[in-house]
C-alpha cells in the first residue's frame, strides 16, 4: 500500500512540553507522520498506527504519566 496524501489532512502539530503519545496522537509508519485519528488504521494507506513510543525511555515515561493519570 503507497501513502495517497489523505492522511496531510489529518497532521498533528507537535505538542509543547508532552509526548506525542500522551497527547493523543498515533503515528502512521507507512506515511511517516504523526495525525490525529480516532480509528487504528490510517486513513490514507490502512496500515495500523502505532500508540506507543519504540525506544524504552521514552515507552517508560510513557507508562508513569498514564499511572499518574489513574490515581
């Protein structure tokens, strides 16, 4: 599957001091951008877009701000 442009439409600007993830926003690999999508497919090219950082660090702070969040 190619990336269409669909998915421009949908752009997410970055957010100030938080992580993309934390915010919200999903991250499609195929089309290489971040868009805010309630779905879990991207609109343009429908591969599955990723809700989670790859590197441990940031993956790590992830789950403390969603812990913190629960309490």
């Amino acid at each position: 599957m190619v990336c269409k442009g669909i998915c421009h439409r949908y752009r997410a600007k970055k957010p100030g001091m938080n992580s993309r993830y934390e915010t919200g926003q999903k991250r499609c690999s195929q089309c290489d951008i971040f868009i805010n999508w309630e779905g879990k497919r991207c609109p343009c090219c429908g591969y599955v877009l990723r809700t989670k950082p790859k590197g441990t660090q940031t993956r790590h702070r992830l789950m403390m701000v969603q812990e913190i969040k629960r309490i």
